[in-house]
C-alpha cells in the first residue's frame, strides 16, 4: 500500500538549530574554551585539549572508548543535549583498526596483514576509512540531539586563474572533509579578534563555512567574549534558540 501523499501546500519547516555543528579553528584560539562553556554539553576529548578546562568531559583513546560511552549514555538515558567531539581530526585517526577490519571482511581484502589502510595500491584504502569514519560518526550522532565536531584548520594554498590565494577548510582527508561539511546543518570558521572568540558562517573564497539554519546563515556572532571582571561570557544562546 502506498503511505506518501503528495504536498498541497507548502509543509512548515520542523528543525530551527543546527543538529550537527562543525567548528574549526586555528590551535589556540579558543574553541575548546567556548565549548566548555556550553551548558549540558560532553565534550569527548580526543587529545588532552580540557586538562585545563572545567567541564563536562570525558577522555577517548579509542574506538573501545567511544563505544564505552555510546552505552552509558544510552543506559543513562540520554542526559546531555549536547555531545563534542575534540577534536574530530583525531576520530580520523582512531578509526584505522575498523577500516582494515571493514576492508578485511571483503574478498580481496581477506588476506590482508598490513597496518595502515592508506597504504594500499591506487589510494583504495581512502574508501573503508571513510566508510569506517561515518559509521562511527552515525553511532555518535545517537548520543544528543546535538552533536558539535570541532576540528583544527588546514591552510591551502591554491592556483586560481595564475593568482595564489589562500583557502582554510577543516583539517581532514579528501573527500571525508567535503562530505563532513556538505552533511552539516552548519560549518563555522573561529577566530580570535580584540579579544573576543567569533564565529563566522559566511562563506567565501578563502573560508569554508556556511548554514542551513536561517538565523545562522551569513552571520557572524561573538561567541565568548571576557568582561570587566575577568569572567567570560558566552553566547551559545545565538546558536542554539
């Protein structure tokens, strides 16, 4: 029996936030910080970046981690509206040993020993690990409501027509950067100025970023900014209504 019916009238939009943020920045300039700041959100650390931080925070060294607390959560019953994984540059690498594993499970792959998935001929290891890569991200996407992906900045230097210009994109391999951007709600670039931790989502030549969200798109807010009395802050309330 057929269950979809055709639209008469335009159908109200159902989602206002961004259900899968991704941030990225230069090192040092803060997005750690800003996500501690965040109320009721778990910050996975993948690489130490909250020792000096208060926050909701939980140390992943592996994939055995990850799986670790996916359960917990869920035994738990969910009480974090938000999940951060910091930095998701390193999630590329802790996804390597199932990447072999997802390619040893194919014919071809059965008799493979090595180490290193990207090693194979023809750059044909770059497939299981974005298969292995999104797998993962799809089981953390259960954790909350929201998840953020914060990530590190990678400068590109690119010939445009006989003229170099620069290009900042998130730090991650090929076409797991583009289809980690193209599957986001919204893509923000963090910077640093007088001061102040700003988030842009305008997209440009030179920055990858941009967002689904109608109060996101084209905006730049001050995310955290230091007061008079040396306490911080944040405005997370512009990014999540």
């Amino acid at each position: 029996m057929n269950t979809i019916e055709l639209p008469t009238r335009a159908i109200k939009a159902t989602e206002v936030n961004p259900k899968r943020l991704v941030v990225y920045a230069k090192p040092k300039t803060g997005k750690t910080t800003a996500l501690a700041g965040l109320e009721n959100n778990l910050i996975l650390d993948l690489e130490d970046g909250t020792d000096y931080l208060d926050a909701l925070k939980v140390k992943i060294r592996s994939l055995d981690d990850l799986k670790e607390v996916g359960t917990k959560i869920k035994e738990a019953g969910h009480p974090y509206k938000f999940v951060s994984i910091d930095p998701v540059t390193v999630l590329e690498d802790l996804v390597g040993p199932l990447a072999i594993k997802l390619y040893r499970d194919t014919p071809m792959g059965a008799k493979f020993s090595g180490d290193n998935i990207l090693k194979l001929a023809n750059g044909a290891g770059y497939l299981y690990l974005r298969q292995a890569f999104f797998q993962v991200l799809d089981y953390i996407d259960t954790f909350a409501k929201y998840i953020i992906l914060s990530g590190h900045i990678i400068d590109k230097k690119l010939d445009d027509n006989g003229s170099t210009v620069s290009a900042a994109n998130i730090d991650l391999t090929g076409k797991i950067r583009t289809m980690i951007c193209s599957t986001a709600d919204a893509v923000g670039y963090i910077y640093r100025k007088e001061g102040k931790t700003i988030i842009s989502f305008i997209s440009n030549d030179e920055i990858t970023c941009g967002a689904r969200c109608e109060h996101l798109r084209n905006q730049e807010i001050v995310l955290v900014e230091q007061l008079n009395d040396g306490k911080f802050k944040y405005n997370w309330d512009k990014i999540y209504k």
